[in-house]
C-alpha cells in the first residue's frame, strides 16, 4: 500500500452525546507499525487539533512507545494514551504509569476482554488508569456487577466494537458509562414511525426548492413556518458560514445563499431538529456533514469543471445516504417523500453509476478499507497523496459544525 490514512470513530454517552474520538490508521488495522504510523500521521499531515477540533482523543500505543520521550508530543489536556492488551504489564511499566499520571498525563487500556485472567493480570495497572475500554465482542457475558467492580477501581468503563443498537441497549443496562462501536451508523427501525411537525415543514419546504419555486413562494412558505425560519436564520448565522454581516430575514438568506446551497443547509436542519436537546452533539449530524464533504470535494478531484447540479447530487448523495437513520423509517420510504432523482436512487441502493462511486469511495474512507480506496485511486488515476488533506479538510468542517451545534 503507498500510504497509510487517518480515522476516528466517535465515542458517545448514553444519550448519544458525542464525548470524544478513538484515532487510528489504516497500518495499525493492517498491523503495521501501529503507534509510530499514527503518530507520524498526527504530526506531518494532519496536526492533533485538526484532527480532534475541541475534543480528546483516545491514541493506541504499545509498550515500546509508552517508555519514549515522544509521549510529550500532544498536550496532555488533549488526548488519552490507550495502551494495548498485549503490553507486558510489569514493576517497570507500573512505576512508570505512575510517574506519568503524576505528571497529568491520561491513560486507558484499550480493547480489554473481560476475563479473570485478564482481572489479575492488569490489576497492578488499575489504579494509574483513567478509562478500560471492554471489547464487547469478547466480553459478551460481562454482568452488571463486573463493570460496577472495574467503577469500583475508579475506571469510567467504555463499551468498544458494539456492533447493533440491541448489544448497545445491553451495555446501557448494564451501566457502562460510553459506547463506540458502528452502531451508531446502522439503521433502528421503528413500528409507528412518524414524522415530526418541523420535519414535515422542512420536507415541504425543501421539495419547493427542487421544484423552481419562485422567490416570493419560497418567502412566504418559509414565512408560515416561524420556528424552521427562525432556527434556519440561526444557522446560517453561526461561525459555520463566518458571514461578514448577520442576515435577518428569509428573503436575504435566499439571496444571499441561493437556492441549491439553501436546500443542503435546509436538510442539515431536518437532521440536526431529529436530535432533541440543542446542547448535545450527536455523531450521526457530524457523519451527513463528513459525507458530504467528502464526496463534493472527491468530484472536484476528478472533475474540476463539475457544474454547480453536478455538485448538488453528489452533495445529496452523500446526505441521503444517510437520511433512514434520522427517522428510523426503512430507506426507501423515506426517499418517498421527497422529490429525488432516479440517478441518486440508484447510487444509493446499487452503487450505480459515477454517484454510487463516490458514495462507494466515501465509505472505503470512514472504514479505511485500503482495498477500496486503491482501487478508485488506480481507476482515476489519482496519487495517494491527494487524500491527506481531503481528508483533513472535511474533518475540519467538521469540527466547525461541531462547534456551531453547541
């Protein structure tokens, strides 16, 4: 492989509050000299508060990287150093957690299997820990009484690779304080499901922009609803757009924005009014905003003359690839409603043509599938290192919405 590339996963609380960020890269999924391959890739390409915005983020190291002096390379206020489960756990690696947390370092023991082996092996560690993250997929007969005995140590207790909301709903049960895992990303279908007052109106509205409406229509829709109006001009406000003036009305921001740019920040709206309680972060709005980002900035890749509809269904393509697990309706009921093309259905369901490429390309990223991701690299004739900061960059708009949504 040329080059290995950078991820997080979100790790979130109970209420799916986003808490921080498990860092990782393609060589450690590959074995590849894991610490050092990530390191490199914080340091060079990246840069640790691109990659984390205001949040901390969870780095793996092994038992050679823990005695280094390049510990010291991050602010210790931003990251949690995860040590691996096949760390040889000695007098030597003790005093020395010791002296690190004595100087305020944080750490974690990363993907620990729940077993009474494991217990005593790692016990001597314990008290210089802040977090264990349980492996889920190896510690599924863990009980609520065992993780109330790893609380008792003082370690907050962080459920990994949970894989469906029903292993998710377990590990909530049984009190584990986070959770990380691709659950977050899977559908959870519900019996009734109904669509809210506001998502209605944001529907309606957003299908009278696809439909060349004109301006005056479009105020006046807007205009009936007040509270979608009001929380769009909010948005539209907010350090996301770094507007020189604030715009107080609907008719400016439909100048000002236009049209197809007013429907992308419509729909961030129907997504972000799905999350309840404005002070919480929640990781699915940041994975539309991720997507999206990505797959525009991939068409301008391969085609710097793409026109403005060329970006607009990539832009869509991305969203609503993502858009079922906003309502917990199954995908194509959801589409039903809204006024979408047969070309983006396609790219959505079968991975079709040149949108369900870039959708396909989007999604070898989020799981640094390095297969993937050559074979499209190969096929456009792109060079590896255009995707650093592509990468860097979408998660950088990332942050700034992440940000805005406080």
């Amino acid at each position: 492989m040329g080059s290995s590339y950078i991820g997080r996963q979100p790790i979130v609380n109970e209420r799916g509050a986003l808490f921080a960020y498990d860092l990782f890269s393609s060589a450690q999924k590959d074995g590849e000299h894991a610490t050092a391959t990530l390191i490199n890739d914080l340091q060079s390409a990246f840069g640790i508060d691109q990659i984390l915005g205001k949040r901390v983020g969870f780095i793996r190291i092994d038992d050679q990287f823990i005695f280094h002096d390049l510990l010291g390379l991050f602010p210790k206020e931003r990251v949690i150093y995860a040590l691996l489960e096949e760390n040889v756990v000695d007098n030597a690696l003790s005093e020395h957690l010791k002296k690190l947390k004595e100087q305020g370092y944080r750490f974690a023991l990363n993907d620990f299997a729940y077993t009474p082996e494991n217990i005593e092996k790692f016990s001597p560690i314990f008290p210089y820990l802040e977090f264990v993250k349980v492996d889920i997929t190896r510690s599924r007969r863990i009980k609520q009484e065992d993780v109330e005995e790893l609380k008792k140590q003082g370690l907050i207790v962080i459920g990994a690779k949970i894989e469906s909301h029903d292993i998710h709903a377990e590990c909530v049960a049984k009190g584990f304080t986070y959770f990380q895992g691709y659950f977050i990303s899977k559908p959870k279908i519900l019996e009734n499901p109904s669509f809210s007052i506001d998502q209605e109106a944001v529907i309606q509205l957003w299908n009278m922009l696809q439909c060349e409406a004109d301006i005056d229509q479009l105020v006046k829709a807007f205009e009936l609803n007040h509270m979608v109006s009001l929380k769009l001009i909010r948005f539209i406000n907010s350090a996301v757009f770094s507007l020189p003036n604030p715009v107080s009305s609907v008719r400016h921001v439909l100048t000002l924005v236009g049209r197809e740019p007013l429907a992308h920040w419509i729909m961030l709206l129907m997504f972000s009014e799905s999350q309840g309680s404005s002070q919480n972060t929640i990781p699915l709005m940041l994975m539309v905003v991720n997507r999206t980002e990505l797959m525009t900035q991939l068409l301008d890749l391969i085609n710097p003359n793409a026109t403005k509809s060329q970006k607009a269904t990539a832009y869509f393509v991305g969203m609503l690839s993502l858009i079922h697990l906003l309502f917990h309706i199954p995908h194509r009921e959801v589409l039903k409603r809204l006024n979408v093309a047969p070309e983006i259905e396609r790219a959505l369901f079968e991975g079709d043509g040149f949108y369900g490429e870039l959708l396909g390309m989007v999604r070898a990223i989020e799981m640094l599938d390095t297969e993937g991701i050559e074979r499209f690299l190969q096929k456009h004739s792109l060079k590896h290192e255009v995707l650093e900061p592509l990468i860097a960059s979408a998660m950088e708009k990332v942050n700034q919405f992440d940000e805005a949504m406080e």
